[in-house]
C-alpha cells in the first residue's frame, strides 16, 4: 500500500461508513418517534445490562458524531431518557468527544494539510486567531448551538489547533447544552404517555438559545480584554 494510500485510508473508510449510513436509512432511527416506540425494549436493557447500554450508547453517539448523522440531539435527548440527567449527560459528553476527536485527527492529518499549503489569507488570518486565543474561540464555538457541531470539528483542525486545546474546549463548551437536553430528556416518560407530539424546536427556545450565546460571549471577553489592554 503506497504513502499516499495509507494517509487516506482513514477518511475513504469514514465517508465509506457515512454513505452506508444513509443509504440503509439508519438516520431514520434516531428520531424522538423510534425512541418512544423501542422505549420498553431500550428500557429494559439498561435495567439489566446497564454496563453493557452504556458503552453501547457511548460507541453509537460517537459513530453518529463521526459520521456526521443527524441524530446528535435525539442522543442526548435518550441518554437522559433512559439513564437519566446525570448520566446520560455524562455519557452524551464522552461520545459527542470522541467522535469529534476521530474527525479533527482525520481532518488535521489530510484536509488540514492540503488546505494549508493552498490557503488564502482568510484562512491564514483564521489561524493566526486560532493561534493565538484557539481555546476561546473554540469555546465560544461549541457554546452557541447555532453552528454545525461538524464544522466546528473541522475549522479547528484546518487552523492548527492542538488536539489538547480542543478535546478541552469541546468537553467544556458541550457541558451546558448536552445537560440540558439531558434534562429534557429524562422527563419525556412524561411526555410519551400523554401522546403528545414534540418537536426539537420546542426545547431549544428563542430563551434557551440566547443564554447559549451569551455564555458564548463570556468565553469571548477575555480576548476583548486583552485587545483593551494592548490598545
């Protein structure tokens, strides 16, 4: 196997898996709907394999992170549905990592590299900044819900962030959200036996979303700051 051949291997396995993934509809399955139809069956192997659940849990939000499924919210949604608020935001935060870590490796060995010796000056100026504050602005990024959690997986990793600063920021900046969905989703016993139709819309309000970005901000001041001090 050639140089070259190797180097790719990871990515060509990955958008591999990702194809395979849709086009046996398996993102179909991580909707609220399957989620209140499996509840008993799901329930009842986290009651008697709780070990087990967990790690299969961990393993199948990881898959659906690195392959970039939409289905993300739906698994935080369940872990607290069936292991409930703490850990199930525990878990939701170790997948939710690891995934994003095998894309970053992924993109920062063989996307990042080629990108980099073609870059124009907005991404030399996107690196320069990531340079110098990458933990903040990283933080800032997975605070507010409102980019691809994917992208961020990527732009790090063109920009040249280390993988310390951001298995860091990407733990820390999902802790708010992934919780409160956590939370959400360990009262939708609740919302299942009333028959109600609920929506992801519904959870994450106009409210909600705006504490995000002001948390988001907060990660932000200290770059202000420093610019403040320097002028």
């Amino acid at each position: 196997m050639s140089a070259a051949l190797k180097r790719y291997a990871p990515l060509a396995a990955l958008l591999l898996m990702a194809g395979a993934s849709y086009a046996f509809g398996l993102h179909h399955y991580l909707t609220l709907d399957a989620l209140r139809d499996n509840r008993q069956i799901l329930q009842a192997f986290v009651a008697d394999h709780l070990l087990a659940a967990a790690f299969a849990y961990a393993a199948l939000y990881t898959a659906v992170v690195a392959l970039s499924l939409p289905g993300a919210a739906v698994m935080t949604l369940g872990g607290g549905f069936l292991f409930g608020a703490g850990l199930g935001g525990i878990f939701a935060i170790w997948g939710a990592t690891m995934g994003a870590v095998l894309v970053f490796l992924i993109a920062k060995s063989i996307v990042g590299d080629a990108l980099r010796q073609r870059a124009g000056p907005f991404l030399r100026r996107m690196e320069d900044g990531f340079r110098t504050n990458a933990f903040n602005y990283l933080l800032f990024l997975r605070l507010v819900p409102a980019f691809p959690f994917w992208a961020v997986n990527l732009v790090p990793a063109m920009a040249g962030v280390s993988l310390r600063v951001f298995i860091t920021a990407t733990v820390i900046g999902t802790i708010p959200g992934t919780f409160v969905f956590a939370a959400f989703g360990a009262g939708l016993g609740e919302v299942f036996d009333t028959g109600e139709n609920i929506q992801l819309a519904n959870i994450l309000s106009p409210t909600l979303l705006a504490a995000f970005v002001g948390l988001g901000l907060l990660a932000l001041l200290p770059i202000f700051l420093k610019k403040r001090h320097r002028q």
